[in-house]
C-alpha cells in the first residue's frame, strides 16, 4: 500500500533529538515532504547520510542550551 505524501513546503518544523531513533526518522519524512528544518542532536551527531538540514546542538537539561539552540534554528529557518 502506498501511502501519499502531503506537502509541507513552506512549512517550517523543528525536530528534537532528529539525530538518531524516531527524530531521525521524522527529519528523513519531514525533509522528503518539503518541509524546511531545523533539528537538535545531544552527544551523537547526525548520521553521514542524514539530510541536509539545520543540525543544532542542544542538551536540554539546560535551560542555556535549549535557549541558544531556539535561537540558532529560528536563525536557521
């Protein structure tokens, strides 16, 4: 069964923990339907061949870093 993919173009989204599990799955859809993004990895960086999109460092346990990371992908996107 093929399931049809909306469109997000136009669309902006960030994703948190986009590097690796189910976040990364989410960029891969998100980034495949058009969407613009911006993503957050704690310790483990993005695969090789994640897509190209905002990648931002953030551990969100701190408040400090969570705030520069909104900061940086409202930059970003």
């Amino acid at each position: 069964m093929t399931v049809p993919q909306a469109s997000l173009a136009g669309r902006r989204i960030l994703v948190t923990g986009g590097a690796t599990g189910i976040g990364a799955a989410a960029v891969r859809v998100l980034h495949a339907a058009g969407a613009g993004l911006a993503a957050t990895y704690h310790k483990t960086s993005p695969a090789d061949d994640a897509p190209a999109v905002a990648w931002v460092q953030c551990d969100v346990r701190d408040a400090d870093s969570v705030d520069a990371a909104l900061g940086d992908a409202v930059r970003e996107l």
